[in-house]
C-alpha cells in the first residue's frame, strides 16, 4: 500500500516537471486553455493563406501550403535539403508563432471579458 502511494506521488511529481504540463498550468493561470492558442494559431496561418490568395494570384490551396510553408520553414524538409537545420528552423518558427498566439489570446481574453 505504502509503495503504491509512493508511485503515486513519484508520478505526480514528474507530471508536473514536465514541459507540456508546465505549458498547461501556465496558460490556466491568464485564463487560456490550450484550444484557444491552437485556434488562434490556426487563425493566424488561414489569415495569411488569404493574404496570398487575394494578393499573390495562388489557388486556395496553394496559398495555405504556401503560408504554412513560411510560417513552419518546412519547404526543405520537403525537399530532403539539411533537414536537421530545418527541424531547427521549424521549431524556433513554430515556438514564435505560438508566443504571437498566446499574445493574441491573452489580448482576446482581456477585451472578450469586459
């Protein structure tokens, strides 16, 4: 009994080392939940996937790959070229685009709520 308790609390322990969990209660603490971020996110890419449709003659779909294409920097992993520096660059680009999401929902949250 005593050893299952102690996993227990061993488990919980790690759980809330961990980054995503970390990510998590960060984000209840401003009122956010992880869905808003996302659909911010989201938001964000088909905003710009506009932006080249009307703007950059593109077809709809061309447009989406093409904005999820700048905002990711996934077009060499596409290719095969330096995939690890792409993994690099998709990471520091995706980590920059969920700040901007975070800021934008954090922004939302205040004047949705007055």
């Amino acid at each position: 009994m005593a050893k299952a308790s102690w996993a227990r609390s061993e488990w919980s322990h790690k759980k809330h080392r961990s980054p995503i969990f970390k990510f998590i209660n960060w984000s209840s603490n401003y009122g956010l939940s992880v869905w808003r971020v996302v659909t911010v996110s989201i938001a964000v890419i088909l905003c710009f996937a506009c932006l080249y449709w009307f703007f950059g003659g593109l077809s709809a779909s061309e447009a989406t790959l093409t904005s999820i294409r700048y905002f990711f920097n996934v077009s060499d992993v596409f290719e095969g070229k330096n995939s690890m520096l792409s993994a690099i660059g998709l990471l520091e680009v995706s980590a920059g685009l969920m700040i901007l999401a975070i800021v934008i929902a954090i922004f939302t949250r205040k004047f949705t709520d007055l």
